[in-house]
C-alpha cells in the first residue's frame, strides 16, 4: 500500500475525499514498475486494478481485425485509466504498452467499487473523466478520417497535455520524437516533420528532450479549420 502523502500527490481525485474514504483509498493501493517496452496488459486481458500513472509513458492501441494497430491515448504523469473495464466487470479492450520506464499507482477492483458506492467526490472525478474521455475518442475519431500527418501528431500531443486527463504533465513534456511517432501511428521521419511544421505554425517549441506549449487547445484545434 501507499502513503496518503504519495496518493495526494499522484491523485487528483484524492483532494475530493474524506478522511475515511481516503485512507480506504491508501490501503487499496500499491506501486509496480514496469519497463521501457513491458505490456501493462493485452487486449482481452482480465486487468482488475484502477491504474494511474506515477511515471513515465503509457500507450494505450488496439489492432483491428484486419491486424492494423490503432493508436487510442498517450497516459502521462496523473493519468488514471481502466474505469470502464471496471465498472463493467470485462476483459480490457485494448493493449497498454510502457513507451519508457513507467511507475504506475493501481487501486483493487474491491476499493475502487467502494468508493464508487460510497464516495460523492470520487463519482464526481468519475462523471468528469467519463465526459473527457467520450471528448478525446470522438476527436480520435475525426482524427483518423479527416487529419493529416501533422494533426495526428497534434491531436496526440493534445491529449497528453490535457489538464483534465493528464494533470501532472503542465506546458513541457520530457518526450522523444520516436515516443510521438509510436502514439501518433507514424514514422519517425513524419513525425519530425510534422513537429517542424507545428513549431512553425507557433502551437509548441521542440527543445533538446521534449516539447513545450503554451495552450493545449491550440493543438486540438490544429489542422481542423
């Protein structure tokens, strides 16, 4: 299990709790790492842990029938994940890949289902991250049907700088363009293009190790006029 300090720190979610429901919280939860390249889980896995990312970089993808990967999110720090599976008690649909060495917070489908029972703060972060998340698979799919290369890499960076899904990122984010390439679905060599030419548009600045912005939105909205 976790310190409160820790779950504080890593959980936004937690400020919305009571000392009883935070502490039942604490205990329900544990730390794992994994490494750069691990599987989290498989599509069609039984995954039963709430996860939240403590550190690092997660992709979430699933592969169509016709065996074509599809990049769904990019999970950074303050990132929490897997409710749905959860609440619907079935394997998960998608594969969760660790881009880099990832620490991960992962809450017990028994304290989860409490505090879903027993916590109005908790289901109020739930209805919030419900409503964001239908928002970015919508954009995903606008995305796939109607961007270019260079919206696609918008788009994915958008959903990392998110505040409401990833609040622990800010306006600069420690990521390689290799990492970009594989949440956007494209090369390297389009990627770094497409970084080129976002960076041009004035929507991000690429600096040694990362990228940094100044409004998320501006990069949702890239390439959609």
């Amino acid at each position: 299990m976790i310190s409160l300090d820790t779950l504080k720190r890593h959980a936004i979610w937690a400020s919305e709790l009571t000392p009883e429901e935070a502490e039942r919280a604490r205990r329900g939860t544990s730390e794992k790492v994994y490494a750069k390249g691990a599987y989290i889980c498989h599509q069609g896995d039984r995954f039963d842990p709430w996860g939240g990312v403590m550190s690092g970089l997660v992709k979430l993808s699933t592969v169509s029938d016709a065996g074509k990967q599809v990049s769904l999110a990019g999970l950074a720090t303050g990132a929490w994940f897997g409710e749905g599976s959860i609440l619907k008690n079935e394997p998960r649909r998608y594969d969760l890949v660790a881009l880099r060495e990832t620490r991960l917070a992962l809450m017990d489908g028994a304290t989860f289902n409490w505090l879903f029972e027993h916590s109005v703060g908790f289901n109020r972060f739930l209805v919030r991250q419900f409503n964001e998340r239908l928002g970015q698979f919508i954009g995903q799919v606008e995305n796939d049907r109607m961007l270019d290369a260079t919206g696609r890499v918008a788009r994915a960076l958008s959903c990392i700088f998110n505040p409401r899904l990833n609040p622990g990122v800010g306006t600069h984010l420690a990521i390689t363009q290799e990492e970009i390439g594989l949440l956007s679905g494209l090369s390297r060599q389009v990627t770094n293009q497409s970084i080129k030419i976002l960076e041009a548009a004035g929507v991000l600045q690429a600096e040694r190790g990362g990228v940094s912005i100044r409004d998320w939105q501006d990069l949702a909205k890239f390439g959609t006029a």
